[in-house]
C-alpha cells in the first residue's frame, strides 16, 4: 500500500498523536517527541491537559452558553472525545465542521463524520490562514446567522509573527455574529524548564511542514481575545480554566499553555 504522504518526516499532527500516547504515528515523530521531551519532560501532560481545556470548553459552551455551532480549525488526528462528541451529547442538534489542510488529517477524517442523528458533521480541507475560504466552505454546513464557536486549539502557536495569527482571529470573529465564541489555547514559554526551550523546540518544528513554532507569553496570548468579552476565569493556565474540582490540576505549579473563551457582544 503507498501512503499519500511521508512517513519519514516528523508530522505535528501525528507529534501530539504520539505526546497523547495515540498509536496514529511513526517512527520519525517518536523521534521528534523524544527531542521534545529533551527541551521539555512537561510535554505529555501539556498535551493530554490542553485536550481536557478543549473538552470542557466544549461542555461549557453547548450547555451553559446554548451554542449549537462549532468550527474547529486545525483539528488534528481524530482521537477521543471529540468535538462533534461532546458538543452532541450535550446537544444531539449541534453542527460541527472540522477544518485542516494537512494530508496526514484528511486521510483519517472520515473517522469524524459519524454525527448524531440530529446534528451534522463535517471536514473541509482549508488553510487557516485563508480565513475566507474556511468561512465559505463551513458555511455549506454552518449557518452564519447564528452565533457560532471558533475553537482555535494549540494552532495559533504555528502561526509566524509575519502571517499575523491576531489578524486572523479577528478576521474569523469578524465574520460570525454577536454570541459568538472564540476559543484559543496556545503554548507559552514563560514555564519552560529551559530558557532555551523555545529556540529549541523551533529548531524541532521546523522540520516538519509548520515550518516552526512559536510559543508567546500572556500579554500577547491575551491579545487574540482583545474585543471580546472573555468568560470567567478569564485567559489562565490550561489547567486552572474550570478545572474539574475531583481531579488534580495537570502540572501543578506550572504553566506551557494558556487558554481562554470569550464571547462576541
């Protein structure tokens, strides 16, 4: 069987497949998730808690906040608890379109079109950066007269300075209507064990077809949500955004993502 793309190069998708402890990877991203751990040993559970900020973002806004629609942009390898999943047990009439362009995501996203009967799902393949033809092609499922939540999770960090990632949140929340969401986690340096951590982790990247990353402290985090009206507790540590009260917090007196959710007035 040949494979649409190469397994040989490190691939982000799969890299927090790998972190999450998926088995949707290859050798050369167990490679890239060694080095990682190298710069950072706080990595696996930055990943598995930035997954659990995701779920309970989700829960909050189809339950607490009445939102029925999701656009989830760079939605990564499908693994569990899904958005669609936990925007439909909440509410089974929710839609949801997941948006990438990687090749590796495209391959498993029909393992993300099982929607409840009463809502819909589906995956369109766009560049964040071309935020009109995201909008154009989720509004085939999405109706854009309605509020609707963005869910930009762990993606904005893979956005240079030079394509301006606060531009393309603004342009995003620019075309969804008052009552909607925006939510966004992004890997921050300000905790890293190494004061290096962030070149390194660059220099780890960049091999892959994001071309780098870029991990950006609060101020600047804080930033993608400047218009809106953020939810309580505000633009926090992944861990400590409505943690659930039985579990202790992922990394405990530590911080490599900040997350938060706001609304449009």
């Amino acid at each position: 069987m040949a494979w649409p793309f190469d397994t040989t190069v490190p691939n982000v998708a799969r890299i927090y497949n790998a972190l999450l402890g998926g088995k949707d990877n290859f050798e050369a991203d167990r490679a890239a998730v060694a080095r990682i751990l190298e710069i950072e040993p706080g990595s696996v559970v930055a990943a598995r808690g930035n997954r659990d900020f995701l779920r309970r973002a989700v829960r909050f806004l189809a339950g607490e906040a009445g939102i029925r629609q999701f656009l989830d942009i760079g939605s990564g390898l499908p693994t569990a608890d899904n958005v669609h999943e936990v925007a439909q047990s909440a509410a089974p009439e929710s839609r949801v379109v997941y948006v990438d362009n990687d090749p590796v995501v495209l391959s498993h996203a029909h393992a993300l079109l099982v929607s409840s009967p009463e809502g819909r799902c589906a995956y369109v393949d766009c560049d964040l950066r071309d935020t009109q033809d995201v909008v154009t092609q989720a509004a085939r499922t999405l109706d854009f007269t309605k509020p609707v939540a963005v869910l930009l999770i762990a993606i904005l960090h893979f956005i240079s300075d030079k394509d301006d990632p606060w531009d393309i949140a603004r342009r995003l929340m620019a075309a969804v209507p008052p009552g909607s969401y925006l939510v966004v986690s992004h890997a921050t340096p300000e905790d890293f064990r190494d004061a290096a951590g962030k070149e390194k982790l660059n220099t780890v990247y960049a091999q892959t077809a994001s071309g780098g990353v870029t991990p950006r402290p609060l101020p600047e985090i804080t930033d993608f949500f400047s218009g809106l009206e953020l939810a309580d507790p505000g633009v926090v540590g992944i861990s400590a955004w409505r943690p659930v009260v039985e579990r202790a917090p992922d990394h405990p007196g530590r911080t490599l993502f900040y997350g938060g959710v706001a609304r449009k007035p």
